[in-house]
C-alpha cells in the first residue's frame, strides 16, 4: 500500500480495473473496519461491565476515593492514618513508588558503572567476579530475588528479644538490624539548622561555578586550578562553619528497645530493604551489560589515539571513552530504568506499601476493580512518560554535535 | 647557506637490547594478569580475601552441612527445635526439595496421570531440538508441528476430558509445568499479534497506527502485575454476564498481551533495519503489500531479530513468575507456598527452595542467552555495514 500515493489517480484513469484494487479507498475501507471493530469491542464490553455491576449492585465512579481508608500503612512517609481517605492512601503508595524506585535507579547505575567497567578489565580476577555476577542476576526471576532477600536472607536475622540482649551487652551500638528492619538514630534539627542548609546550598553553587571557571582556564591556558581541593573547601567548610557557629543545632533520637520493639530513631521496614537490593542489583546486571556493550562499541583507535597523547588509563577512560560511549548506553539505560520502576510494582509480593500493594488492597476493600486498576495504568504510564521525557532530554544533550 | 656537517650520524651500532625474558610463566601470568598495577594489586587482593571470605562457608551450606536424605523436618532442625541436628547448625535441606520434587515439577497434577505431562513434554522436546539446531532441514514444517500441532495434542492431553481421558481441571495444575506453558504459549500467540502490531505501527493509515501505537505504549508502560491484575479482575466483567473464564486461561491471556507488545517493538527494530532499497524491489516486481511483506521483507526482518526474539522468550520465562501474586502456582509461586508446609517448616527451607528454584529458572535463562549468542554469531552476516 505504500507503492502508490493517496493522491495518485490509478483508479480513475483506467475504468477497467475494479474499484476494489483502488488502493485509496482500500485503505479507507481496512481502517472503518478497524475501528468498528473497536468500537463494537468497546461497547460490547461496556454494555457488560453496566450489567455485571448492576447485578452486583454497584456504581462505576471516581467518588469512593474520598471515603474512609480504614486500613493502617506500615511505612508512610507522608502523614497518614487509618482515617484518611483511599486518595491520600494512594498518595502515600506512590510516594512509596517514588522513593524505592530513586533509590534503586542511583545504586542500580553505580553497581553496573563499576560491574561493566570492571568485566572489561585487565585485571583476570575482576573480570570473572563482575562476569560471574553479571551471569547470575541476570537468569534469575526479579521476584525470586527479593524473595531470597527477604525469606531466605532477612528472616534470618536477629529476632526482636536477640536485638535486646545484644543491646544489654554493648550498649554503646546506635545502629541494629533486626529481622524487623533497620534502626538508626533520626536527627533532630535545633533552631537555626536551615542556615546550616543554606550554607551548604551556597557552597554547592559557589563549587560549580569555580569548575565551570577552571574548565575555562583550562581550555584558554593549559594550567588547570586546582578544582577538587577548592571545591571540596567550597562544599564542606561553609556548612560545618556555620554549624560551629550557631553553636551546633543538632541532637539525635536513639532508638531503644520498647516492650516488643524498637522505639524511637528511624527505621527501615525489611521489606523496602529487600525490594530495593533485589532491584538494584538485578537491574545493575543489565546495566553492566549495557555499559559494557557502549565501552566496546568506541573503536579501539580512541583509546589509543588517547594514549599516544600521554592521558593515563583512568583519564582516557573518563575524558575520551566514557562520553562517547554515554551516546550508546543512554537510550537501553532508559528502558532499564522504566522496567525497575516498572518492577518495583513487585513491592505487594512482600507487603511493602507501594502504588500496587495499597491499590489492591482497595481493590480488596471496597470492589471498585476498574477505577483502580484505571489508576495504576494511568500513573505507571505517566511515570514512564516522564521517565522518557527526560532521558531523550539527556540524550539529545549527549549526542554527539556534528558539523 | 649554512654547512650541513655539523648533524650528528652515528658510526658504531648500540648494544643491542636484552633478549624479552621468558614471561609465560605462572608468575609471568600472575604479573601481567593479576598485579600489573598497584591498584590492580590492592583490587586482587580484596577480591581474593572476599572470595576466600565467603565461598567455603557457601560450599559448606549448600554440600557439606546439606542434609540430603530424610521423612521430615526433624532432620533439618537443631536438637532444641525438636530435631537432630546438633545446636548451631544450618545447612541446605535438600531432603526437603526431594520430597516435594515431584510437587515442584507438576503442582498438584493428579500423580497417577503424570504420564501425560511427561508425554507433551517429551513431544516437545523432540520437535524443539531439531527447530533448534541450523543444520537440520524442513524447518518449516517443524516449526508448524511444534507451534501448531503440539499445543492441541497438549491441550487435548493436559486437559482431559475427552478420548476417555480424565478431566484434570487447571487448578490443580502447578510447578514447572505452569511456568513452561504460561511462557511457551505466551511467546507462540504473542508472535502473530506481534508481527501484525509491529506491521501496524510503521503503516500509513492514520487509525491503524494510532490504535498500534497506543496499544503498544500502554501495554509497555505499565507493569506486568498490572496486566495481570486486569486480566484476572477485569477480564470476567468485560464478558456476558454470568460467564465463568477459567483463571488459567485468564493469566495465558494477560501474558501474551504483554508479551505482543513487547514482540511487536523487537520485530518492528527488525523491519526498520531492512534497507529501503528491498522495499522498492518489492514494489517494481508489482508484489501486493501482502505478498511484499510475508516474501520479501518479514523472513528477512525475522531473521534478523532471533536473539531478540529469544531476549523476549527469557524475560517472558522469568516474568511467568509474577502469576504468584495473583495466587497461581508457577514453581516459584509453588515453592514458596510449600514453606507454609508443617511438615517441612525449618529456619532453612525457605533459602533451601529458593536456592532450588533459582538454579532451575537460572538453567532454562542461561541456556537460552547461550543459544542466542550462539544464532547471534551465525546469523551474524548479512546487513553489515
């Protein structure tokens, strides 16, 4: 159908051949009968859906969000209680989303950075460590391993009453973990603390400026300042000034053991334990992977055209290899960020509190199956849109500018 | 002009260098390979200590304190837990996996019947092998007995209920078996749907492509889980009132929508990689769009995107082990059931099973990257640039 244009008057100029070989009007005729095929599918499962649910005696509507949840959520991030309604419930397993699936992506891309860098090392011994990894997480069900994390491994754990007596013998420890998560102190910020924050912000801006500065130099000189000493100065010292200064606006709450657990400090839920190492270093295998495939796909002569200029290993891997391989790793690395924020939706397999396990238990709680799952489509696909918006975003900035 | 005598020419030869010394040593290698840096030094060093750290006591879990034969759980816990073992001990409870290897491998398939599975699965083989292997001819009749005539002779076989075979009905179906069939039949439908999506996608009529496309993008944008929540929720209010879809068939047919979606993006990298110019011969031979596609341009594209195609067949393998969640049994969904078992409930049987069913999904997977890297390597040939 692609051969002859919508315009092209083979049709009409000879009368002989059948209006049926028209190639215009068959491709009308395919598409209406497309789409009345949809539409029949669409009212044909409409009509059902009105009947099937009046015989359950229901209604189909986005009004049941601001009823009462009623259920607790062991790890909120935002305020939230049983009395909330089912929106701020789901606001609260999407944040949950949010947070695993961060979390994830910043280890999951340093893992596979450091595992691909490494199978290509000469370095025997390293390279069949990151092989061996890389071959292992790869073949196995992301499900399977955070169930070893979290059956097989965590559950191994010190009980609650072991935590105690271990406590009872070396009390001077801040840090536990239990098979009930991971404690440690929360810090409790003093009046005046966000100048401390100011400053460091302050100090982060200043950095990047005396890079951008130094890059400058560099390129119109030949002499580099000296950039990490100075910026390390820059980052570290207004803050900590500050925080001397104001007389140090900081305490902590220690966690400690309560009647059957610990109180106070922050914890980590094992659950959000095992999900984010099951996903980060399942996806950090891929990465490698493709981390690797971008390393080999910059032909050998860059390398040594770098090393001919004199640049050590590690710089003609971070100034000459690395930015021209990013232009072969970022479109695969986006899809393997969409599918660990995709698979964090495993989190309900071990009951941590994301979009999916907080849906279904709505979906459980009060029927309303195809506004929830509505929901879940429209968010998961918003996520991913943005996702992609962003790392073309990043990848038309990486791409390699042409003449 | 300036005298030119003054440039120096050097009249004797130098001594000439050192024969290499013979470096192919162990030491040589061990140099070379292993210290060749003092960063490569530090790196092997803590590599080895890691290794020496954590293999034996791996080792000794999962061989060497491993329990290997045994009734129940008394031989996998300690004395104080009722068992035999001596205080401190922990080891794999292999005695556990035999036990319920059966289990494992069909569910709650009615053991008598066993032959059945055991028959399609023999069948299967004998038709995957050859399909497999690049020099055995007449692949196109193998493909169509094993895509085709296999699954209704292991419908018919599985399912019972006629040729006087005993109905077996697909709740009580679990273990491998599950995860091969969800899988197997997931990429079989997914392949057609795929190849018509993809097809889709790079037409010029506006409605086909908006409803590929969208299809496409949403299927590819949501989670497995969700699918499968819709499948197995949805699905039944979709459908006349009254009607009563089998919950098998509900997860065959939520996994082969998301496997369409995704066969349809690797077939469509296939199309877009033939070169225009096969388009055009197709077009000046006055080939029909249906004839230029299944002769000219889809074997080729096909062929192209194998390792794709296989990439996708081992996602879809490990993905069938989401089917847990919406209480289906698959071996993964089995194995972690059978810790809730009394009779084997140990503090290492949940490591023992999952360590049971990793290596057996981790066998199917890397066979399966293996062979593509392998068709990968043959096929390697035409369209280089």
């Amino acid at each position: 159908m692609a051969a002859t244009d919508a315009h092209d008057p083979g049709g009409t100029e000879r009368p002989s051949v059948s209006l049926i070989y028209n190639p215009a009007l068959r491709r009308v005729l395919y598409q209406v009968v497309t789409l009345a095929i949809i539409i029949w599918a669409v009212y044909f499962a409409a009509t059902n859906v009105i009947q099937n649910l009046a015989r359950a005696n229901m209604t189909a509507g986005f009004g049941f969000l601001n009823s009462r949840a009623g259920f607790d959520v062991a790890q909120a991030l935002i305020s939230y209680t049983p009395d909330d309604t089912f929106f701020r419930a789901l606001q609260v397993g999407l944040v949950n989303t949010l947070v695993v699936s961060f979390w994830g992506i910043i280890t999951a891309t340093i893992v596979g950075l450091l595992v691909g860098i490494g199978r290509l090392s000469n370095n025997w011994l390293i390279a069949r460590l990151c092989t061996a990894y890389v071959e292992l997480f790869r073949n196995l069900p992301p499900l399977l391993v955070i169930f070893f994390w979290y059956l097989g491994v965590l559950a191994l754990l010190p009980t609650a009453r072991e935590l105690f007596q271990t406590i009872k013998d070396n009390p001077d420890k801040i840090f536990f973990l239990s098979n009930r998560g991971f404690y440690m102190p929360a810090p409790i910020f003093g009046e005046g603390f966000s100048l401390v924050v100011y400053a460091l912000i302050a100090g982060i801006v200043a950095a990047i400026c005396f890079a951008i500065y130094g890059n400058r130099r560099q390129l119109a000189t030949g002499q580099r300042p000296p950039v990490l000493l100075v910026n390390l100065a820059l980052i570290i010292l207004p803050p900590v000034l500050t925080f001397v200064a104001l007389g140090m606006p900081l305490s902590f709450d220690y966690a400690i053991p309560g009647n059957f657990n610990m109180r106070g400090g922050m914890s980590v839920g094992p659950e959000f334990i095992a999900l984010y190492l099951a996903l980060s270093l399942y996806t950090a295998s891929f990465i490698a992977e493709i981390v690797r495939g971008g390393i080999r796909g910059v032909s050998r002569g860059q390398t040594e055209a770098a090393f001919a200029l004199g640049l050590r290993s590690s710089h003609a891997m971070r100034l000459v290899v690395l930015p021209q391989a990013m232009r072969i790793i970022i479109p695969p690395l986006t899809s393997q960020y969409l599918n660990l924020i995709k698979n964090s939706s495993l989190a309900v397999a071990v009951g941590y509190a994301d979009l999916v396990a907080v849906g279904g238990t709505i979906l459980n709680q009060s029927g309303r199956s195809i506004e929830i799952i509505a929901i879940w489509m429209l968010i998961y696909v918003s996520i991913s849109l943005t996702t992609s918006l962003f790392m073309n975003w990043f990848n038309a900035k990486m791409a390699l500018v042409e003449r | 002009m300036t005298d030119q005598t003054s440039s120096f020419v050097r009249h004797d030869f130098i001594a000439p260098a050192a024969p290499p010394t013979n470096d192919a040593t162990a030491f040589g290698w061990m140099r070379r390979n292993l210290f060749a840096t003092p960063v490569d030094a530090t790196l092997t060093i803590i590599a080895a200590l890691a290794i020496l750290w954590y293999l034996p006591p791996a080792i000794n879990w999962l061989f060497i304190s491993a329990v290997w034969t045994g009734a129940d759980r008394s031989v996998c816990t300690t004395v104080v837990a009722g068992g035999i073992q001596p205080e401190g001990w922990s080891g794999a409870c292999w005695a556990y996996v035999g036990d319920r290897f059966v289990q494992f491998m069909f569910g709650s398939y009615p053991r008598d019947q066993l032959w059945r599975p055991l028959t399609v699965l023999v069948i299967a083989v004998a038709l995957l092998i050859p399909l497999l292997m690049p020099k055995v001819p007449r692949k196109g009749l193998n493909a169509i007995l094993l895509l085709v005539v296999m699954p209704i002779i292991a419908f018919f076989l599985l399912l019972g209920g006629s040729f006087g075979l005993r109905y077996v009905e697909t709740s009580l179906w679990g273990g491998l078996m599950v995860t091969l069939i969800l899988s197997f039949v997931g990429i079989v439908i997914s392949f057609p749907f795929g190849i018509l999506l993809a097809l889709g996608r790079r037409s010029q009529m506006p409605i086909m492509k908006t409803v590929c496309v969208a299809f496409i993008e949403l299927i590819r944008g949501v989670p497995l889980i969700t699918v499968l929540f819709m499948a197995s929720v949805l699905l039944p209010l979709f459908l006349t009132p009254g009607n009563n879809i089998d919950k098998f068939l509900r997860a065959l047919i939520g996994v082969s929508i998301f496997a369409s979606a995704y066969m349809a993006e690797v077939i469509r990298g296939g199309l877009q990689a033939i070169p225009k110019g096969q388009y055009e011969a197709a077009d000046a031979l006055g080939l029909n769009y249906f004839h230029k596609m299944t002769f000219i341009i889809l074997p080729q594209a096909i062929k192209l995107v194998i390792p794709g195609i296989v990439n996708t067949f081992i996602g879809m393998f490990k993905d069938t082990s989401l089917v847990t969640i919406i209480s289906m049994y698959d071996l993964l969904g089995i194995v972690k059931a059978s810790f809730n078992d009394p009779t084997w409930g140990t503090p290492v049987t949940p490591l023992t099973g999952l360590v049971f069913a990793g290596f057996v999904f981790w066998i199917f997977c890397f066979g399966m990257s293996r062979y593509s890297l392998f068709i990968e390597r043959r096929l390697d040939t035409g369209h280089k640039r």
